[in-house]
C-alpha cells in the first residue's frame, strides 16, 4: 500500500513539475519570439508611419486643408470600414453569403475581423451564438480528429501485419533450409519477439509524420488555388492558408473579398472546403504535436531527477522520495495515463481517453486504497485485543 501511495505522490509531483516547466518555457518563448517580431517588423513599422506623416502634410498643404479635419475624416472612414464599407467597390458582406462567411469563422474560432457586428442586437446574438457554435465545433474536431486517428492506426496495423507476414515467411524459409525441428522455429525471432498484434501499438512519431505531410498537402494546395484565384503571392497564399488553419485570423489577408471572380461559386466551394478541411488537419496535428512535447518533458524531468538524486543523495527513509524516474519506465500520454512501454509508442485508446474516465479510475483506486487501508487496521486490532486476551 506504500508502493501506491508513493505512485500517486509521484505522478502529483510529476504533473505539477510539467505544469511549471511548460509555463516556464512558454513564457520564454513569448518573451523570445516578440524579441524576433520587434527586431524584424519594428524598422519597417517607423518607416512606413513617417512616410504617412509626410504624405499627410502634404496633401494638407497642397490642397489648403487643416490637418486635424483631415484626420477626422480618416477616422470616420476607419469606423465606416468596420460596417464593410470601402473605397473600392466590393461584395456586400451581409447578404446571405457574407454572413455564411462570417458565421463560419466565428464557429472555427478563425475571427478574420473584415466584418464584425456593430449593433447591439448583433454583438448581443454573437456572444450566445458563439458559445454554443464554437463548442459544438471543438466537438466535432474531436470527433473528426478520433476517427482519423481510429484509421490511420488500422492503416498502420496492416502495415504491420504484412512486415510480420514477410519476416514469419523468411524465418520459416530459413528454417527449411537449415533443417531445423518446427519447435525450433521460434530461434529465428529476435531476442525472442512474438507478432502480439493485440497488444500492438502505432509509433507517435508516425503519426506526427502523417498529420504533418496531410497538413502540409492540404495548406500546399490552398496556396495554389488562392494564387490563382486572389493574385497574392505564393509566399502570402501560405501565409494565409496557415494563419486561417491554425485559426489565428489575423485578417489582414482574407479569402473572397475581391470584386469579381471568374467562377465565383466554385470559388466559394473550394474555399470552404479547403478550409474545413485545413481546420481538421492543423488541429489533429497540434494534438499529436502536444503529445509528443508531453513526451519530451518527461523526459526532460526524468533526467533531470536522475542528475538531482546523483548530486544530493538521500538517506533511507520510510517514504522514498517519489521522484520523477527515468523515462523508459512510463510513458505519460495525452490523457495523463501512464502506460509500461517504449516511450515512442502511443495507445489509440489512451490517447482517445477522455479526462473525465480518468479522474473517474483515480477517484475509484483512492476509494479503495482508503478501504484496503481501514480494514488493515481494523485487522490488527483485532489481533492485539485476541493477543491480550
């Protein structure tokens, strides 16, 4: 009952050691990546407000207008930009179409910000509609993301079965040739590996290795099409496909805003489609990608608990210290389970577990651990009171 007071202390310590290490690195992540930004954009964004300044005093001067009453009819063209006004004539973004558009990039989390609601009917609406949109399409990422995950490791299973197949062929091939006894056919696997497909599990790393090169294609392809179709670059086409997918939407490039398109309709379709389909892709691929840093964590903090017992050595004790162990004895997966295994394998069920079965099964061992622990005093008792008698 010690052993499995220690296992659940340790993986208490162990959570919260990950969940310190990860708030650490992002936050030096951040602090690193705005370093880059600032370094990079900064000089252009200087160059660009004085080249404004400039145009505007000009103009000013040129055509005898005050400067203030300029800016204000700059500001009032900023807020009749939000309404969906424009300089160039463009599609009207609330007609049906526009706002199929639009609902579809609130329920993605995506937000370009081309068209927002400016009454108070609408942001009213938007705050009950999104609550119930974006949680029913996180659901259905989920979904999509179990059933291509359910797939992809069967795909990977019959890949398995016919390696297996191939070496049983050439290990009983072998066998013939060297005139073995058939009980003696299990010498030609090595270190004596049974085919237990059962309990046979997909490597995480091909499974990052598939949502990455289908991420890759899907993005890859948009690109192509919003080359053709918008006439940016391919450079902006990408950065657009991964802004949108990922669900950033900063907005400053967005799909179908132009003022006439060969196949309009087309057009539409595929960008939804592509879209969608983005979504699915990118979002399966940070899941996958969250595992495989979990890994590396632990990892990580094995390590470092095997270099922090080789400094500061401790005495024997009643409780031994539930420290973080080396990483080829668990493996923490997506779900918190741990798992005896390599520790580049991934369970299908473990990673499609949910939190809830899971703090259900804690709650459970701890209830019997209370039990188990009740009744052994109650035991002893028992006995001592039988011993004075």
């Amino acid at each position: 009952m010690a052993d499995s007071t220690v296992g659940c202390g340790g993986s208490l310590n162990q959570d919260n050691a990950r969940f310190l290490l990860l708030a650490g690195m992002l936050l030096l992540y951040l602090v690193g990546g705005a370093a880059v930004f600032s370094a990079i954009e900064r000089p252009g964004e200087l160059i660009a407000r004085r080249a404004w300044s400039e145009r505007l005093s000009v103009f000013a001067h040129r055509h005898n207008v005050s400067l203030s009453e300029l800016l204000t009819l700059l500001r009032g063209y900023e807020e009749a930009s939000k309404s969906g006004v424009k300089i160039d004539s463009t599609n009207p973004r609330w007609d049906f179409t526009g706002a199929f558009y639009f609902v579809g990039t609130v329920v993605s989390t995506i937000g370009f910000g081309m068209t927002t609601p400016v009454t108070v009917m609408g942001k009213i609406f938007l705050i009950f509609y999104g609550l119930l949109g974006c949680a029913s399409t996180i659901l259905f990422f989920n979904l999509v993301l179990e059933r291509t995950v359910t797939l992809l490791a069967l795909v990977l299973r019959w890949l398995h079965e016919g390696r297996a197949s191939c070496r049983r062929r050439g290990g009983r091939r072998w066998v013939e040739e060297e005139g073995l006894e058939p009980r003696d056919e299990g010498l030609v696997r090595r270190g004596g590996e049974t085919d237990n497909l059962e309990s046979w599990k997909p490597s995480v790393y091909y499974v990052l290795l598939s949502f990455s090169l289908a991420s890759v294609g899907v993005c890859l392809a948009a690109a192509v099409m919003y080359w053709a179709v918008e006439g940016w670059s391919f450079a902006d086409s990408l950065y657009f496909s991964f802004v949108a997918f990922s669900t950033i939407g900063f907005g400053d490039l967005v799909s179908d805003q132009g003022e006439a398109y060969a196949n309009r309709c087309l057009y539409r379709v595929g960008n939804f489609l592509f879209l969608l389909a983005g979504v699915c892709c990118v979002y399966s691929l940070f899941n996958v990608i969250s595992v495989v840093i979990k890994k590396l964590l632990n990892q990580f903090l094995g390590h470092l608990s095997l270099l922090v017992e080789r400094l500061w050595p401790r005495g024997n004790t009643i409780y031994p210290s539930p420290a973080l162990r080396a990483p080829q004895v668990y493996l923490e997966t997506v779900c918190g389970r741990q798992t005896h295994g390599n520790p580049e394998m991934i369970s299908i069920k473990e990673f499609l577990a949910s939190d809830r079965e899971l703090l259900g099964r804690q709650q459970k061992e701890f209830m019997a651990t209370i039990s188990t622990s009740q009744e052994t005093v109650m035991n002893n008792r028992l006995m001592d009171t039988g011993v004075g008698r």
